[in-house]
C-alpha cells in the first residue's frame, strides 16, 4: 500500500531591502532616481559623439573615481557615468561633455610634465 504523502510546511522567506541612497547633490546639481536626463558616452570610439537620453536609477557619491550616476539607457543598456556628463538637454550634454574633455586634457598635460 501506499504512504500517504504529508503536506509541506514552507517557511516565508525573508527579503532583505537596501537602504540605498534617493538623491546626491554634487556641488549646485542634486541628482535623484527616476530623473531623465541626456549624456555622452565617453568610452565611445565613434568620431562624433551622440547624445543619449537615460534615466537615472542609482546614485553613487563615493565612487572611487568620481561621484556616478548609474543610469537605464532609452535603447536598453545600463551603465555607469560619471556625474558631471549628466545634462537636462542635448545641448548641455554636449557642453558638460566638451567641459570633461578639456579637464582631460589638463591632467593628461600635468602627468607628462612630471
């Protein structure tokens, strides 16, 4: 004959939240999850560089390198930025991004001297 089989008592299992950070401000600019906002990818080898439209989804002020922004791309990827490559427009992307390339160049030009 057959055992009868049990019914299983399963426990609830617990999920664990994060207290991650809503909001940074980087000097005049606060930056918070759900903002939408354009940047240029500096890693790109293509000649002329296209803005990008994104949302913001975390914020990360003690990023080794510099305050970043990670953010869900319009065409899908997520990735993270720095920052200060983050605009309100096409235009101020552009403008924060040609801003990064020459304090790139500073301290490219300071590190040869030395």
């Amino acid at each position: 004959m057959k055992k009868k089989a049990k019914a299983v008592k399963r426990k609830k299992s617990v999920v664990k939240k994060d207290d991650r950070l809503q909001e940074m401000t980087v000097g005049k600019q606060t930056y918070t999850i759900g903002d939408v906002g354009w940047f240029i990818n500096e890693h790109t080898l293509l000649k002329r560089h296209r803005p990008v439209k994104c949302e913001v989804t975390g914020v990360y002020p003690k990023d080794n390198i510099e305050p970043a922004l990670g953010v869900r791309e319009y065409e899908g990827q997520h990735r993270a930025i720095r920052a200060r490559l983050l605009g309100a427009s096409k235009e101020a992307a552009q403008d924060n991004y040609a801003a990064f390339i020459k304090s790139e160049e500073k301290k490219n030009k300071k590190r040869k001297k030395k």
